[in-house]
C-alpha cells in the first residue's frame, strides 16, 4: 500500500511555525467523518460569525452554534450531502463571502460503508505537551486520520464551567503541530479522566455537566446514540471504515466506583447491540476503543484490571456470540506502546476470547507501564524528566475476501515516524503484529 502526501500537506508542513494567535481562525478541527458527512468546529476571531464553504459545492453553510471563547468565538458546521471517499478543501469565509484567509485546509470522506477499502490511520493518547511532534509524524505516514484515545490535556478539571474547559481544549488546538495536523487529517476522539474532569474522575466529578457540554459543542464528534438527545449523556458513539466498525466507549461519565462498573446499565448494552449490529453488516473487523488498558491481573487501580468482573462480563459476550476473531481493542490511559496478540487478553470464564491489544502514546508524556504482560513487549521508559513522543500506526487492507491488519508502534520525536519502536520489558525485538481476518 502506498501513501502519497499531497502537496497542500507538505506546504502544510513547512508552515507550522506560524502563530496561530496571529491569524483569523485560531484553529479548526475536522471530526464525525462519515461517508457523506462531517463536523468542522472551529475558534475564528472575527466579530460577526463566519460561514464555511466546501470548495465544488453551491451553498455555504451557517454556523450550527457559536459560543463565547476567550479570544474568539466558537463555531460549529455541519456539511452533509457529501461524496463518498473524495477530498474536499474548505475555507471560512465572512457573511459577505469574503475568505477570511488563505491557509489551505482539507479533509477527506470515508468510503462508503460495506465497500472494501485500504486505509491507514495513527492513534495515541496522552497529551500533556502541547505541541508534540507525534502529529507531524501522523501527517508524514499518510494516515487518513488521528483516532485520540483519551487525555487530549492534563488540565485536570474539577470547576463546573463549560469556560474553563473551551480554554484547554484551545491551549492545544493552537498549538502549532496540532493545528498544522488538523488541517489535513480528521481528528476522532474519546476522552479519559485528565480531559474528562480530575484524575481518576468517573460519574461524580464536580465538573460532569460542563464537560459533556463542551464535549458536545467544541468536539466535532459521531452521533451520541446511548440516550439521543440526553444533555448530560454518554459520549459513547461508533463509525464504520469500509468494512472496519469503530467503537468509542465513554468510560469516565458514568463510571461508577462504588458498583465496580466502568460502564452504566445503558452504554453496556450499547456496547453489546453496537458489537452484534457489526457482526450481521459482515464487518469481518471491529475495533474498540477502550481509554484505560485492557490487559492486567485483578487489583484495585483504575483500570479495566480494577473492574475485573465488568471485564469478565463484556469478555464471555464476546466469547459467546464468537466475536473473538473480529473484535481488537484500541486502548490509552498508560504512557506507553504495548502490543498484546492474545496471549495474555483472554478475561473470559475458561477462556475463549483472546483479543487482540494494541496501547499507543504516549503522544507527549514521561513514560509508564500499566497492565501486562504484552505478548510482543511494551516500550515505555524514558529519561528522568524528559517526555516520550510515540504512536500507533495501524494498516488495514481489505481485498473483499479477508481483511489483513499491521499493528506497528512508532517514534514520533524526529516527527517523521519511519522507526518502529523496539521492546525493552515483556518480548524483545519490533513491538509490531500482523494478523488477518477472515
């Protein structure tokens, strides 16, 4: 599979030392790609609202919501009646239809869902740094978007203000490689506890409601399908790829500690009828989003380890409805890249569903190892002070017959990713897989 970057990225590239500060659009963020549809939210510092206009299309289109930003307003747009795989460019203009600049910004649609398609995507979590080379390296490997698995800032949040949380977002959107990035990739996200609210926050955390607010309104985001049209519900939603369904649950909002579920009653089953619903299209892969690791003996931390009969319950499902083979779980939390092939993911009574684990990041963080043992080693320590920059990069080719998958964990310091990364705890040699489905 060859990428090829186009040449509105390279020029994208080479103008990443910009201001953000010092141009009209603060920043703007692609998301909720579908086949025919996507979310672009945006900080555009122009007194009156702006529109947005997709280059070949006839309308522009008016802002869906603008909310007060400190510096600026936020705007939200929804472009539907799109084409299906295509590249659309896309500027912000004014209520008389001037450009408000001329920076070059892209995005491009998912193939149609059920249709066989090849594509590559990078992912990680943990962004404590503002402005990590990981997102120039995504931009360098030709993936066609960022899937973000939690912790997309440390800000730690414990006041109930939507304020205080557009603020964080906005300290990293302007960041100078993000904001690059952003520009040419779509960026699909679920948040963990650092972004969600305070360390370790689940479903009593002070500042809930304006979290899944701001979510709701500063993150362009899929359908929120657990109770549609609920305020103050879950963020949990999922997408299709082709024939790859993608599956984010929200693990923090309705987290309950005391009853040792990750989950509410409502998002379990969602979880399990989203599973089902994929499993009869014939996607022959699903890949599930999990912000905290998977993989771990029994304890009483904050992970899926902490929560061991709520593992074991989701793991028999998939055991029983022979979801094993399809099922992959992409997870965050841990600053570190693990790759797990089955080996030590099976939580099922008596086993039976081996999942295969891949953990990314971290994107900018000091190092830390969580969970484990991973069959294909994890790679995680770091000098005493200074952040790892790494990242998952993930292939998929589908030939309509079988689907086959390469994992490979990726240096992203230099910010062109080409190095894989090499184990030092679990296994020795790449932290890499290759595997297929049939």
């Amino acid at each position: 599979m060859t990428y090829r970057l186009p040449l509105f990225t390279i020029c994208l590239l080479l103008a990443t030392a910009v201001s953000a500060h010092a141009l009209p659009v603060g920043w703007a963020w692609v998301g909720g790609v579908e086949a025919q549809q996507a979310i672009i939210t945006a900080r555009i510092d122009t007194p009156a609202p702006a529109r947005l206009r997709i280059i070949g299309t006839a309308t522009p289109l008016t802002t869906v919501l603008t909310a007060p930003m400190e510096g600026g307003t936020l705007h939200r747009f929804v472009a539907t009646g799109l084409a299906p795989d295509t590249d659309y460019r896309y500027q912000f203009i004014s209520t008389e239809g001037t450009p408000l600049d001329d920076e070059p910004r892209t995005f491009r649609t998912f193939p149609r869902p059920g249709q066989p398609a090849d594509f590559r995507f990078a992912f990680a979590s943990c962004a404590r740094g503002k402005d990590s080379p990981v997102f120039t390296a995504a931009v360098r490997q030709g993936a066609r978007f960022f899937l973000h698995t939690g912790d997309f800032h440390y800000a730690d949040i414990a006041e109930n203000r939507v304020e205080a949380f557009r603020a964080a977002y906005d300290a990293h959107l302007s960041a100078p490689r993000l904001r690059a990035m952003l520009a040419t990739l779509p960026l699909l996200y679920q948040w963990d506890d650092h972004d969600y609210g305070p360390n370790d926050s689940n479903r009593t955390s002070p500042s809930r409601s304006a979290s899944l607010r701001n979510y709701r309104e500063l993150v362009p985001h899929h359908p929120l399908t657990v109770t549609p049209g609920e305020p103050l519900a879950p963020v949990d939603q999922a997408f299709t790829v082709g024939r790859v369904r993608f599956i984010l649950s929200d693990l923090r909002s309705e987290r309950d500690p005391a009853g040792l579920r990750l989950m509410s009653a409502a998002q379990d089953a969602w979880l399990r009828a989203q599973l089902l619903a994929a499993r009869d299209a014939d996607c022959p892969l699903i890949f599930w989003v999990s912000s905290v690791p998977w993989n771990g003996a029994p304890s009483t931390d904050d992970r899926w380890q902490g929560y061991p009969v709520h593992r074991a319950e989701i793991a028999d499902f998939i055991k029983n409805h022979k979801l094993a083979g399809r099922v992959v779980i992409l997870s965050g939390d841990a600053h570190m890249t693990a790759i797990d092939d089955g080996s030590h993911s099976d939580f099922a009574a008596g086993g039976g569903a081996p999942l295969r684990v891949f953990q990314a990041g971290p994107i900018a963080n000091r190092g830390s190892y969580k969970g484990g043992p991973y069959s294909h080693g994890a790679r995680y320590q770091s000098s005493p002070g200074e952040y790892l920059y790494q990242f998952g990069l993930v292939d998929v080719r589908d030939d309509g017959r079988r689907v086959r998958v390469t994992f490979s964990g990726r240096q992203g310091a230099d910010a062109q990713g080409n190095q894989v990364l090499t184990a030092e705890r679990d296994a020795e040699g790449p932290i890499r897989l290759e595997f297929t489905t049939p």
